[in-house]
C-alpha cells in the first residue's frame, strides 16, 4: 500500500522544501514528487502533516540507555527494546546500543542480545557501540578502572563476531597497536578514539591504520596544547575522520565548539546524546557499576562531581546546536541524521528523504518537538 505525506516542510539534500509529496510503501520511501503528481493523488492513503517539518530520522551511535534502563545492567533483547522506545519519542530512528568498560564476558553477552535484536527487528537498532573497556587510566572518566585493559589480538574475534549490523568500538590508540586497529577495520568494525591520552603521532598513526572517529570530542582525551596537539588538535587537524559532539552545554562549552566547526568541515562532526537512563523519564538517580549516578539537569555526575553521560535525547541535541552552536536547521539535522549514517557507512540507505531509502522519518514542529516518527515505514502513532 502507498501511503503520501503531504502538506510538510520536507527537508531535502538542497534544504527545506514545500509543496513536495513523500511516497512511503512498505519499508522505503517510493519517491519524494510534487503535491500534484498523479502519484500521490492515487495513493491508497493521504496524511496531512499540516505544514510541519519532515525530517530523516536521528541515529544516535552513542546510547547507554534510556527509559529507566541501563543497557550494562541488562545486555538483553528486552533492554535493547526499551531504550529504543524511549529515544524514538524523541526522533532517534536508529541507534547503536553503548556499552560501557566492563568484563569481557558482558561485552560478550551485550554482542549477542545486539544478534538477538537485530534477528527479532527491534526497530531502531542498528548495531552496537563498545565503548571500552581498551581506554587509557589517565582518561577513565566514570568507566571502572578495574576493568580497563589493552587490546590484544585474542579480542579482536569477539569484537568482530556482529552479523548484520554494524559495530563501532571506542579504544585508546596507545592500549592497542596500528595493526590490531587495522585488523578491525579490515573486519567491518568502525573504530574511534575515546578515553584517550594519546599524542598527536599515536592518533596520526592509528588514522593511517583505519581510525575514522573521535568519541565524545573535548571529553577524555588529551587537549590541544601549544606544544603538543594532542587528540583534539588530530582530531581537528584530520579532514575526513568524524567527531562525535554532546551539546548540552555542559560536556563541551558552547564556545569551544563553535570554535572547533570553523576549524573543521561540517559534514564531519555528528551530535551524539552519551544518554543515560533517565532520558525518557523523571527518575534522579540510577547506579553504574555499583556507583551512584545522579541526574542534574541535562547531565549526570557521580558522586565526586564527575561526568557520567548525560540526560539528553537527540532532538533536545538539534535544539541547542541551532541556537548554542548558531547553526541552520538543516545543517542541525543534518548533524543527527546524514553524519552519523555515513560515518557507520549507512548512508545508502538512511539519513536522507530519497527514493529508495529506508523510510525512517521525524514529524516535529517548528520548535523541534517530535510529534511522530517512522522506523521502515511503520509509524509510531500506529504502533501505539
């Protein structure tokens, strides 16, 4: 059945256009004409989006929870479930679920209930994250020293066991070496640099050997010095890798970051939310490892006053890079949709409305709140 939405802001490659007809059958988007096309006058069914905004869908490669749960806690196809359901509330269409350091037995059962999601078409799930636990002490942030470790080769068979979906790990590029990091890459894994005290050297080499992002850029990792670039200068320096920015005002100054968009192109950095339990509910506290995390505001802190993540959802994200970060709606939306997709090497099918696309949609208003979303074409006004 062909379904059209029409009477929408719908944001295209070349920007925000009117009078257009999105034409949805099955999981893809058939075709994006004018209102006039015999096409979607035919169409089995009209919806008319009264002239809000039409937009791709958010991917979020950066998700430790959400709805109450804590994916660490419960590595399950039913954790998986649930945060998904509490991030799409809030236009994230496809999501990689984070684990955070821990041991390698639960790295183990959180690749499989990714299997397990992917398998049952939990909607929104993409792959999984692994965020550690190979980081560097010196730039542990919240994550469990006690389970930080180096990468050897024995791990690389675990962490490139996903089929069918895609797998980013976060490591530090000095707990590993160039040829290990290039054997991940060569497997499909996406690899970033998080947690990290490298140098400038180390970072250049692990980007020869297939390195492509920066994890949570500012946060945990050496800065940008007069005398040694660090990762951030790297991280700016490269032209072609990707950084993940958190832009709750609070991980990273707004400032800082505005900073960083002059000093790199656009399309290469991508809102991530680092979401906690909390988003998607009105809980205060939750515990990570043992730890108590509470929620203040858009962020969480441990009980030294430390980051742990933050209490964010996407479209909250696009919101302040439109207005802390001074930038356009599209170039915002683009940030949460078409970067994140080519960075996980998605983009041929998600982050853009074109033919032929998987139909994952938002539907907000002129201020940016959700009123509706599409995972492969279903929509979540049906499923509710």
């Amino acid at each position: 059945m062909v379904v059209a939405l029409v009477n929408a802001r719908v944001l295209g490659d070349d920007g925000l256009m009117d009078g257009r007809c999105v034409l949805l059958e099955g999981e893809r988007i058939l075709d994006v004409v004018a209102e006039s096309d015999p096409r979607c006058q035919a169409a089995a069914e009209r919806r008319d989006l009264g002239g809000r905004l039409l937009l791709p869908g958010f991917i979020d490669s950066q998700v430790n929870g959400g709805g109450g749960v804590l994916f660490n806690d419960a590595p399950s196809v039913e954790a998986i479930r649930a945060i998904g359901a509490a991030h799409r509330r809030f236009g994230t269409t496809g999501f990689l679920p984070t684990l955070i350091s821990d041991d390698l037995d639960v790295v183990a059962r959180a690749i499989a209930a990714v299997q397990g999601a992917l398998e049952a078409g939990v909607p929104g799930v993409l792959g999984i994250h692994i965020e550690g636990p190979f980081l560097n002490v010196a730039r542990k942030g919240v994550h469990d020293p006690a389970k930080l470790r180096e990468l050897e080769p024995s791990a690389v068979g675990l962490l490139t066991s996903l089929q069918g979906g895609r797998t980013l790990v976060t490591l530090a590029p000095e707990m590993t070496t160039p040829e290990i990091i290039a054997a991940l890459v060569k497997a499909g894994v996406v690899v970033s640099a998080g947690h990290t005290n490298a140098t400038y050297a180390e970072i250049s080499a692990a980007l020869r050997h297939g390195l492509t992002g920066f994890t949570h850029l500012f946060n945990a990792m050496s800065q940008l010095t007069g005398r040694e670039p660090g990762v951030v200068g790297a991280a700016l320096d490269d032209r072609n890798s990707w950084c993940g920015i958190i832009v709750d005002g609070e991980h990273a100054d707004p400032v800082v970051l505005r900073i960083a968009l002059r000093c790199k192109r656009h399309d290469r950095f991508m809102l991530v939310t680092d979401a906690m339990p909390g988003v998607g509910t009105n809980s205060t506290s939750f515990y990570l490892q043992g730890r108590k995390i509470t929620v203040t505001g858009l962020i969480c802190v441990d009980e030294d006053g430390r980051l742990a993540g933050s209490n964010i959802d996407m479209a909250s994200c696009v919101r302040n890079a439109m207005k802390l970060l001074h930038l356009p709606l599209p170039e915002a939306v683009r940030m949460a949709s078409r970067n994140p997709a080519e960075f996980l090497g998605l983009a041929h099918e998600l982050g853009h409305i074109r033919a032929g696309y998987r139909a994952n949609l938002v539907l907000a208003d002129h201020e940016l709140n959700v009123l509706e979303t599409w995972i492969d074409g279903k929509s979540s006004a049906g499923a509710a």
